[in-house]
C-alpha cells in the first residue's frame, strides 16, 4: 500500500499532500474469541494549496480489519476501494484514476 501511495500522490514543497482526512460513523464489531474485529466508516478528503481552494477531492467507505497477536490489537487490511464520490483529483494524483482499472 505505501509504495502505491508513493507512487501515485503528489507531494508538495512540505512533504504532504496538503490533504486532511476526515473519518466518520464508524461501526466496529469485535468477536474476542477468534481474536478479530472489523470496522466500516466512511471517508472524506478535503485538500488545499495556493491555487486550488479547499474542497472535498474524494468520498467513500473504509472496510478495515484487526487481528489480536500476542494480546495486541493490530491493523492487518483496509479495502479503501469503495469509492462513492470522486472531485478534482488533478492536484492530489500524478496520473488519473480509469474507471474499471
């Protein structure tokens, strides 16, 4: 996943991409015995820089997934493929998104 990012966000003078995102209405369910846990939210990025004002760029869903180890809760998957809404992306990715790819 990280080396996708890398590969696929532009960064700007500051080393970020001058995003913020915004994470609501998660649902979480825990089953202790299997040592698993789930959570779905959703997702809004909003970015800004000196010439694009500050707007949502993309809205969707998370599916995220937890693994108990060793008696720590840790993250193991998110599917962040649930995309419901897409904006001017022309600012956040080097190369655009084709549907269906």
């Amino acid at each position: 996943m990280l080396r996708f990012w890398r590969a696929a966000v532009v960064l700007y003078p500051d080393g970020t991409p001058r995003t913020k995102h915004v994470v609501t209405n998660p649902i979480i369910e825990i089953d202790e015995d299997a040592g698993t846990a789930s959570c779905r939210s959703y997702y809004t990025v909003l970015q800004q820089i000196d010439d694009f004002p500050l707007q949502p760029i993309v809205v969707g869903r998370y599916h995220d997934g937890f693994e108990r180890v060793d008696g720590a809760w840790r993250f193991c998957f998110r599917d962040y493929t649930l995309v419901d809404l897409v904006g001017d992306l022309s600012r956040h990715l080097s190369a655009p998104i084709v549907p269906g790819s």
